[in-house]
C-alpha cells in the first residue's frame, strides 16, 4: 500500500478562522467562573460522534464547556496547529511536513470509520452497483461518463444501466474523506497516484457537469438533488443516505472483492492494519489486505497540542480525551452504532493513552 507523503494544502480550510474564533471567544465568556472552555473543530464525519459526546460529558464535567462544530478536516488542521481551538478533529493525520513545522502536535486515533461511495441512479438505488478504484478514478478523472460504460457494465453483469452522464460529486473545502478517497483510488490506481495523488485537497479534473458540495451534509444534498450522481461520503451520515433512498455501491477490496461497509467488514480491516500502527499513530489504514477487509477505513484522529497553556487546560483535555477513547465512555458500544463506526481496540488504546499523557502546561 502506498504511502506517499503528498499533502496539497487548500486555501479554503482556513476560512472559518475568524468565525470559530470568535465564537470560542463568546463562549468563553459566557464560561462560568473556574471553568475551561474546549472547542473541537474539524472533520464533518467525526462531528456526529463529538456531538453525541458533548451533552453527555459536559453533564458529568460542569466544569467543561466543550463547543463542537463541522468545518472540515483541513480547518480543523490548521486551527488546532495554529492554537485556535483546543481539538483539531480529522479524518488525516498530519504530514511529516506539518509536523516538522509543529512538532509538539499530536494525532490521537478516537475511534475507527470508514466511507461509502454513494449513488443516485433511478430505478438501481437498491441494488448495490458494484465499482472499483481504476473505475472511480476514471469517472472522477473524465474517462469514464456514461452509466451504462463499458467499464462499469463488464462489473455489474445483468444489470441494465442507463445510457445517462455521470454527475461526479467532490468536496471544495479540504477535507478528510477526500484524503481518503483519493488515498483508495491512489493506492488501486497507480495512474491517479501519478497524475492527482491524494490529500485533504486536490486539483479535480475540469469535468463538465461536475459539481463540488462542503462537508458531508453538502454531499448527502448534492446526491439527493441530482439524478445519476455519485459521492464520497462519511458513515457517520449512513441514516441519511438511507432516509433519502440512494444507493450505496460495494467496493473492490485489494483482494479483488466487492464488499460493503459493514462493520464485520470494517472490522476484517482493522484487524490487518492495527498491529501496523506505529507509536506516533499516524497510519493509512487504505486498501487492507484480507478477503472481506473493506477498502475505505481510516482512523478518526483528535489533534492536539502537546504542550497547553495552562495546567487546567492541560488535565481538562487529558481527561476529555482518556473519556473518549474509553469502552465506558466515548467508545461504548451505543455511541459507536450510533454513527456506524468501530471502537478502538485495545491495542490502540494503550498507544493513544500514551500519546494522551504527553500533553502537559
């Protein structure tokens, strides 16, 4: 599996600094006294999930005012590396070349998801169209631009596809699930490694008709209000997708499979790639090897600062995030069903434990 270290920066994950700061501002000083005020920025798939967790933890920690919001992986990078929120959440770990600049960052795996490829094609919304990572990356690419092409007819035999153009959905602001889908299609096909590579950004091909959407509910809504569509999206927002009737493709795996994102799945998966984590945590978890491994999984990191401001700060975030990570708490079963995502096994706990401890004042 390719891990190639190209990050193309976006200009756009930066534009929400102002707003987000200013709104962790006011909630400072609506913050009682004695409290500490925590803002989470970041990816929109991980933001259903702190959002499950911010009523429940602020009930038992009064003490905690913890604001969440959806802006995206890259600004979630660039706020947590820049000190203007406390939790940068994000589908990507940082670059070696974002690291070197903030070396005291760290990337701490939450919990572990994965991402459909999801369709709106009348009348085959129900069947589970089977695609591949050399198909995608020529649909995303231009070469491919009809339903009913060659290509996707020679994987989905029987299937009477619709001699209709192909509207290709892609997110505009940076984003995680665009460093993971472009890190499948790199990884499945060497050709898009060559020419777009992957990264929370990248230069999409100029194709007619197709359209870009922000965060995970602009892509659900772009799906929806476009017939013969396809998208990316989190599996966070799988209820969604699902209210709304629309398709959810299986996926080629290394293997040659096409599989679901299903949790045993998922799950086979994680099982391949978790022994590979190394003690810094920042792995691509793409593309596992294993006949039932689903192809698109990834960890959900929280980036953090290793070095705050303030002892309070310091233990109201190591507690946070011990809290999250933990079967008892973040990671029990009914917050991860909740957003169709797989606990952390305890191997991994152990190492995001570790990294946990090394934030001091």
């Amino acid at each position: 599996m390719s891990l190639k270290p190209v990050f193309k920066q976006s200009v756009l994950r930066v534009a929400m600094v102002g707003v987000i700061a200013g709104s962790a501002l006011m909630s400072a000083g609506l913050a009682q006294a004695g409290s500490v005020s925590i803002l989470e920025t970041g990816s929109s798939l991980l933001y259903p999930l702190f959002n499950l967790w911010q009523p429940v933890y602020t009930k038992e920690h009064s003490s905690v005012q913890l604001t969440t919001a959806s802006t995206g992986s890259g600004t979630g990078q660039a706020q947590s590396m820049q000190g203007l929120a406390q939790i940068g959440a994000s589908d990507a770990y940082l670059s070696g070349a974002q690291m070197k600049q903030h070396p005291g960052m760290l990337n701490i795996p939450m919990a572990i998801s994965s991402q459909m490829v999801n369709y709106n094609v009348p009348g085959l919304n129900g069947d589970h169209l089977k695609l591949s990572g050399p198909v995608l990356a020529d649909i995303y690419a231009g070469k491919v631009t009809k339903w009913n092409d060659p290509a996707i007819a020679k994987l989905n035999p029987g299937v009477k596809l619709p001699d209709h153009s192909i509207v290709a959905i892609h997110r505009t602001d940076g984003s995680g699930d665009t460093f993971i889908f472009t890190q499948y299609l790199s990884d499945s096909t060497p050709w898009w490694s060559d020419k777009y590579s992957y990264g929370t950004s990248v230069s999409w091909a100029p194709v007619q008709g197709n359209i870009g959407a922000v965060g995970n509910p602009g892509m659900v809504d772009a799906l929806k209000n476009n017939p013969y569509s396809v998208a990316y999206i989190g599996v966070s927002f799988k209820k969604q997708i699902m209210d709304d009737h629309l398709g959810e493709a299986r996926i080629e795996n290394k293997a040659g499979h096409f599989v679901l994102p299903e949790i045993r799945n998922v799950k086979a998966a994680a099982a391949s790639m978790v022994p590979k984590t190394p003690a810094d945590q920042r792995i691509s978890l793409i593309f596992a090897p294993g006949a039932e491994s689903y192809p698109i999984i990834n960890y959900e990191y929280a980036l953090v600062d290793s070095h705050q401001p303030s002892q309070e700060m310091s233990s109201s975030l190591k507690s946070l995030l011990s809290w999250a990570i933990s079967s008892k708490g973040g990671n029990a079963e009914h917050f991860m069903k909740s957003v169709n995502f797989v606990a952390l096994p305890p191997s991994v706990v152990k190492q995001s434990t570790t990294q946990i401890d090394k934030i001091h004042a």
